[in-house]
C-alpha cells in the first residue's frame, strides 16, 4: 500500500494521548491515527447506508432499533468474552 505524509495540527493534549496509547500498543502514532480515519470512515459509509434504507424504506421504528441494539451488545460481548456471553 502506498503511503503519503501529511502534516495535521492537533490539540497538545491530543498528541500525548495518542502517543500514550500508541506505545500501549506498541504500534507508532501515525497507525493509530490511521486506524482511528479508517474507522470513522467506515462509519460514515454505514450511516449512509443506513440513510438510504430509511429514505427508500421508511425509518426503523423504535422496536427495530431496540432489536438492532440488543443484537449488537450480544455480538460484542460474544466476540470479546463479556457478561453477556455466557447468557447468549
């Protein structure tokens, strides 16, 4: 994968906290923020998919989302071993 640098201005604070937990994770900050941009993306790609269900199809009413919500807690704590796992 090509790669560019790019020059941002962040907050100091910012910086720090980025620095921190990039060395938690022993990756370099310029990954972090990667990863942070691509998933920002793939939300953005979500709720656009999600705006043009509802525009085609009407707006989920507030059962489906409570459904939708419970089904992604339980996927999660599944996928990362939480209280809710073991009631699955």
């Amino acid at each position: 994968m090509a790669t560019k640098k790019v020059t941002i201005t962040l907050d100091e604070s910012l910086v720090e906290a980025l620095a921190d937990a990039a060395a938690e994770e022993g990756i370099p900050v310029s990954r972090l923020v990667a990863s942070a941009a691509e998933r920002e993306l793939r939300l953005r790609a979500g709720r656009a998919v999600v705006q043009e269900w509802q525009t085609e199809h009407g707006s989920f009413t507030p059962e489906e989302v409570a459904s939708a919500r419970a089904e992604m807690a339980a996927a999660d704590a599944e996928a990362l071993g939480g209280p809710e796992a073991s009631a699955a």
